[in-house]
C-alpha cells in the first residue's frame, strides 16, 4: 500500500482525503456520500465523544434515545425548521420488499406504502419536541436537560469525508426550561462546554460568537457557535448551541403551569456537534508526513518500536518494554507496543507518524546497554535520547507538553490571521492572499451579506461575543456600522 | 401521576408494560413500533453497553461505524439472508421534499427518487462484507474483529417496548478469519462472552446451546444463543453468535492469500445483543411493585432519603449524608440522595421501589441521635437498622449480596423449570400448567419441530452445548431421537 501523501502546498483537499483514508480514520463505503468510520477513526471518535459525555452529566444532563423517523407532518409543524430541512433528507415510503415474480430479484412491495412518510432524522427537535409534550405538565416537571447521541443523516449532494457525509454521527442536546432566562442562560453553557472541549482536548483554538440572522439554525431565535481556523485560512464552524425561543412548543403545544398555576410556554434549547470534528481536527494540526493528534484524545498516545536482531535482542527489549508499558498504563497512558516482525522498524516509524501517534519510543540493543530510549514527538518531529530511568515519567510530561504546544500552535496562527479590514479591495485581497477571519464592518442587512457571499464566497463566521462596539462604515455599502464582524471563507 | 402496577397474577404483560412505563424506562413514540428509551431507561442501557464494550476490547476486538442503508441489490448477494429480511424492511426511495404546489403542507419531490432503493440495515452482514473487500488481500490483514454499536430496523407488525420494536439499539460483531477453525472458535467465544455478562452483570442464568436449522440466522451455518427464562415461564433468546462459514465471503467476493500464496474464501462469525436485554432484566426480577434492578447495572445503586422536620433538622442529616456519599462514591458507588421537598418520604420510598433501587438508606433525626440508619434492600424488601459507623463498608457488602441473591433466586427458579416429559400428553400438560424449558427427545427433522410449534406455540429454543447424548423416541412422532432438546414457549 503506497502510503504517499499529497502535500498541502500542492493539493489542500488531495491532502486531506490523504490523511483521511491513509490515516485509515474512515473510507467512502458503497452507498453514496456515508462513510465507513474505521477502527482507528473511531477509535479517536470514541475518545471525543467519552470526553464530551462527561462533560454534559457533569453539568446536569442524562442521555436518552428518540425514534429515527420523523412523520413527514412534524416537519412542517416549524415553519422555518422544515425550510432548512425538507430539502435534504432521506424518505421512507415502503416497509416491505417481495421477490420480483419476473425474477428481477428483490423488489419494493407496492402493497406496502406507508400512510405518512417518514423521514431520516436529519435533526431531532420535532421528534424530542413531540416527545417533551407528555413530559411537561408543570414547572416542577422542568427543566429538561436531555441530550441523545445518534446517526442523522442529510442528503448532501458534495460529500467530503468527515466534513460533510449523508450520513453523520453527532450528539444533540434538547432542553426544556421553564423561563428564557435560564434557556439563554444554558445556549451560552453549552456553548462554552464546546469551547472548553475543543480547545482543551481538540487544542484547537475557536472563536465564540453569535451568527448573523441568514446563518441561523431553521427554528432558532438565536444561533451561538465557535469558529475554528484550519491551515489552508478557512474557517469551520466547530459547533453550534441554540436558543429556539418558544417556537418548537407552539408547534408542538409544550405548556406548562407556572408556580402561580398559569399556563405558558416552554423555553426550548438545542445544541450538537458531530463526527465534523474529526475533520477539523485532521486539518487543523496534520502536516505532509501524515496526523497530529492530541495526546488527551489520541487512540495511542505512545507507541514504542523494538530494534533488534535475533531473538536474544528481542526477549531482552521484551522484557525492559513489558515494564515501560505496565508503568505507563498504571498512570492511565494509551500505550501501543508494536513488535510485528514482518515490518522493519523504518516502515514502523513512517506508519505512525501517518497515523500521529504523539509520542514514539525507539527501543534497541544498544539503548539497552547504555540505558537509554529515542523519544521522539510526532508534533514537532523532535528526538531525544532519554535515560530509561524516569523514563514514564518523563513521557507522561511530554505527552502535557505535547497538548500545550499544539494548541500553542494553532492559537498563535489563529491570532496571526485576525485581520482588521476597512476597505472593500483591502478585504477582497487578504480573503485571496491571506485568508482567515476577516474583522470588517458590516451594515447589518441580509443584502448585502448575501451579495459579499456571492462576489467573494466568504461568509459572516460570527458575530463574537462581547464583541467591542465601535463605529464604523460597512465594508461593502458604505453604510453606519456599530460593530466589527469575522468575516472568512469556509468549510 | 398514578403509580399502581397490574399484578403478574392478573396481567403479566400489562404488568411488564406498567413497568416500563411507570417505571421511566421507556414510553411509546409517534412512529408506529418505535420507542423512546427515557433517561432512566438510557442510563441502564449505558451500564450494560459499557460493561459489554469492555469486555469486547478485553478480547481484541475493536468498534467501526458502518452506513446505515443498505443498497437493496446488497441484501440479494446471499440467497437465505435476503428470505430472512427482506420481508420486514424500511425502504428509502426518495431524498428529498418539496412544497405542495396545491398547498398542502411538504410532500415527496417525485424528481428525488433515488436509482437503487437502500434499505434501512436489518443488520449489517451485507454492507460490512462488501467493505471488507478492500480491507482483506492477505493472511497478514486477517482477523478482523469489529465490532458496530447501531441502530437497526425491522418492521415488525406486533411491536413491544424493549422485547420487539421496529428500530432497536444493538452491537454487532463481524469478524473475519483465515480458517474455520478460528472463526468456531470466535463463534464460541462471543457467547461465552454474552453468558459471562448476561449472568453475572444481569444476574439471569442461561442456558448455551445451539440452534436448529429453522431458528437460525438468515445465512449462518451454525446459530449458538444463549436462553433466558422469565417469571411466566417463557424463554427468552438473550443473545445470539453465528459462524457464518464462508457464504458472506463468497456473496461479496472476499479472498485472502494464504501462506501458501493461495486464494482462498475468508471465514466468518456475526453476534449480537440488543436492548432486548432490558426487557429480559425486567421481566426476570420485577416484582409487583415495581423494578428490580442489579447493582451492578443499576443507574442508581443507592438512593438515601432524609425524613426530617424543619431545617435544622434537614441541615443537620444533610451534613451526615454529605459524608456517606462522599465515601460511597470514593468506593465507586452511584448514590443519589433525593432530598427534594415536594415529595414526602413515603412517596420517595414508593418511587424508588417502582425503579428498583438495589438499596435505600432513610435517615431521620432520631436515627441521627442514636448513630443508626435504615437500610432497606429491593430485592428482598428486608429493612435493617443498621449503625452509622462502617455504613459505607456494610452497604458496598450488601451490593454484592444482593447481586448473589438475585442471580441464585433466579437460577433456582430457571433449574426448577427444566422438566423433561417423555410423553406428548405430559409435554402438553407441561406447556400449559407450568411452563418453562421442557427437556424432550425430537427426531431431528423440520416437519415435527414445525408441528409441534403449530400445535403447541412451543419452539426448540436450543440444543444445549455438550448435551447428554441418550437414545429415546421424539415426543411427537415417536421416532428415534438421540438426544434431548429444550423446549419452550417463548419472547
């Protein structure tokens, strides 16, 4: 298998697709646009996902499970949710399949047409929504602070690996509260658990902002996310935290009675992120030699390679190994000792670097005598002959290192390209040269974002938080702006 | 909120309805045979997929993500596999809906009709073998052990919450080896691996055997499963592992080289468990009062309840409670402490029987004075006054207790239901009056297992793994048998 890779200089995407499916993270299956997520890519997914998990019950929620199908029907309850999803989604008209008597092998039963179509989840808010209806009497009943973790699937016509499949695995949180308040209150929690995940266990840095009115979730009153950067200078929104307002409990007629025995509303948030950010984590940090992961979310984070001849050789580095790898378990390190004897350890040490393995150690005869090990970090490309004394240890502050760095990293090049704008050529040029976040000003109309889009295909990222209030004249109109905007090109 | 339970005496199945329901493991949806699995419900599930996940990994295996649909032409590759599922399949035609021109809400864009229909996976042999294509060319790639947490549907006509609905949770297991040899011996250890769990996680005996040629998998040579018995006296397959020989292989083409440089049809085995575990944990244990959960997968193993008056009181019990919970949950124990005062302490005890808490502890102010708490047990309804002083020792003892007893309880009543009959008359009389696993001599063909099940509902659950051979005549058509097998009416 060629394990050649496509520079990023000389094919962004090429080199993408590259990592992906040498990385072996996932592969195009039979069925257009769904992706097999193999053992390695998930293995990653997993990681990120137990992470997140934690950190969801650690701030009050409970996983649950909601039906895959959506009655057509329950789509066109939010007048807006069904604009954004009816055109896209996967539709189950026929429940039975029979052998075709002409012997054409298996075919749809027309005896078997559904009443109402169902649809494939591409979201869930008008299932839970549904749901939530029998749950909520009272205030006591509130909140609800649910989250499920599902396959959804979105009929994409350009598919990318990771970035944008039919099928895609995500988490969606679904809270119900009793005041808008405490559903705001929770948009921005949520929004901040992603931030803190991202940054601390992706090391990738995101801005956190709101988006503009025509970048909102179909339903929502307000659309938070955070915006990352990746290498090529565009963005990618990372995730996204909703305040849907009362808008799916009118649809879906979720009351409650207040403390003073009143009927109202129920407040709605959502909230999700997906298998995307394996793809925005491959493209943030990799490099033409192959993936960098984090150590905190790397499937291996050491992987240790013998050096030998004979077996003499072999049985001693066995031996001295055995012990480097019970030590660095017992302090809960993900340690891979790779002593496959039809590989050379050359073809090894290309193999993990493909596959970004944090940290490797080299271990040979020779090492062994001197007592010694080659540690090398895949981040920085850096070797080191380290004394086998303290040796666990000394990996366990690399691997620290190692994360701090690479967020170091990222973080320095996402600040690097926050460029202010103040005239249209200005602009137009650094989104053809330097690309990135653009801070330009903005009148604040849906036209002339919509025209920026179409003559540079750059959007609105976001609207950052706390965002500094200054006077200004929109980039393209001309017209009074009260604040900056980011604008960039993206995934 | 009414919380009366239909006794098992007078409605067994509205009993286990009532159960699920009241219990908050699971409600009904809007889409026909689907459930929602509630939180409660998701936080058992969660346990048992953990504990089940472990111990795929602790045995080499590794999880994958594989497409959701199926293309229809897939499912037709393997003759007996496409009898089996495609009767009960949901059918994906179109991608996309539109606005009804005439005004009525969304309907099914007739232009987005897809060229090949995809099928909803039953299960996922067909999609996961013809990715396995690529993935195997040589001795060196082989086993492959994966394994897939997923959703999966079958369109049942009579659904019923947990035991059959038409989208379920599930892990299937597909594995690919060089030899037949190998891919038995898979076969055999994954049901080991559902016995060990299902016995000593779930605290339900079963029995292992193999099943007949009509009871097993669409396209599997052997089908092995392990047989529950609930309280009613009907079995229930609990979990099942199939050597699938090499039909899937040579279905989607799938060839290694040998070491001898020879090609050769890879070997397969498939295995499954699904939330139909949960149905099976509930109807073996309950009670009419409600839930009786395992420690070991119970979402909460301890609940404690404060009875006071006035807050001084409450203070000073919470501050004892704070110390007990601290160290339970140091011991690794999930305790909850319900001190919410909208519900009185008998409510709370009634509500935590309903959800089958292994162990409550209720702490009064008295009891505080003289350094005691109550301790009552689900299991037997046993409540003791036990010391303050090494409670957290004496309630991490009874967690296991209890995990003893409710397995030995339920091993007891599966050994008293295993009844041979050597007679058709008493085969009948067994059936109908005490139920359970009847142990008969059958004459090994189709047309009398077929019979007897039409006569009597009772199907051959298994042939036990190293079943006493011992000549006799089969219970039905008095021909020669030369051996016993299980039978029984059954979920």
């Amino acid at each position: 298998m060629s394990k050649e890779i496509t520079s990023r200089a000389s094919d962004y995407s090429q080199w993408y697709n590259d990592l992906v499916i040498k990385g072996e993270l996932a592969d195009h299956s039979a069925v257009r646009g769904c992706m097999v997520i193999k053992p390695y890519g998930f293995a990653l997914w997993e990681n990120m996902r137990d992470a997140l998990d934690k950190m969801f019950k650690d701030t009050g929620h409970v996983n649950a499970y909601f039906p895959l199908f959506i009655p057509k029907s329950f789509l066109s309850k939010e007048a807006a949710h069904v604009e954004g999803f009816a055109k896209e989604c996967a539709v189950v008209t026929h429940y039975r399949l029979k052998n075709d008597p002409n012997g054409g092998g298996v075919i749809v039963d027309p005896e078997a047409k559904l009443e109402e179509e169902l649809i494939i989840r591409p979201t869930s808010e008008t299932i839970i929504w549904n749901t939530y209806k029998d749950w909520v009497q009272s205030y006591r009943d509130l909140p609800l602070l649910i989250n499920q973790w599902a396959n959804v699937v979105r009929w994409e016509m350009r598919t990318r690996l990771f970035l944008r499949t039919a099928e895609f695995l995500w988490q969606e949180g679904h809270t119900a509260h009793a005041t808008k308040e405490e559903a705001v209150e929770e948009t921005e929690k949520m929004l901040g658990v992603y931030a803190t995940f991202v940054e601390e266990f992706m090391a990738l840095p995101v801005i956190k902002g709101v988006k503009t009115a025509s970048e909102r979730f179909a339903g929502a009153e307000d659309t938070y996310c955070i915006e990352a950067l990746m290498q090529d200078g565009k963005a990618l929104q990372a995730g996204t935290s909703h305040f849907l307002g009362q808008n799916f409990a009118k649809a879906f007629d979720v009351k409650f009675s207040n403390k003073e025995n009143q009927l109202e509303y129920v407040w709605a948030t959502s909230w999700g992120v997906s298998t995307r950010l394996v793809g925005a984590l491959v493209m943030a940090h990799s490099d033409d030699q192959g993936l960098i992961l984090p150590p905190k979310i790397a499937p291996f984070q050491v992987v240790i390679v013998p050096i030998y001849k004979g077996d003499e050789q072999k049985s001693m580095i066995d031996g001295k190994v055995k012990e480097i790898m019970s030590e660095l378990k017992a302090m809960g390190i993900r340690v891979k000792y790779d002593d496959n004897d039809n590989a050379r350890p050359g073809w090894k040490f290309a193999e993990y670097e493909m596959k970004g393995v944090p940290v490797r150690l080299a271990i040979g005869a020779r090492d062994l005598e001197k007592n010694v090990v080659e540690v090398a970090r895949r981040d920085t490309k850096e070797k080191r002959v380290i004394p086998l004394e303290g040796i666990t240890g000394y990996v366990e502050s690399l691997l620290v290192e190692i994360q701090t760095a690479m967020f170091d990293k990222a973080k320095l090049y996402q600040q690097e390209h926050i460029t202010p704008a103040d005239t249209w050529e200005e602009f137009e040029k650094l989104l053809d040269e330097k690309g990135g976040f653009i801070s330009a000003h903005w009148d604040g109309t849906m036209e002339t974002e919509e025209m920026i889009k179409e003559k540079t295909k750059a959007t609105i990222r976001c609207i950052p938080l706390e965002n500094k209030q200054e006077t200004g004249q929109c980039i393209y109109s001309g017209k009074a702006s009260k604040e900056r905007v980011l604008f960039a090109r993206a995934y």
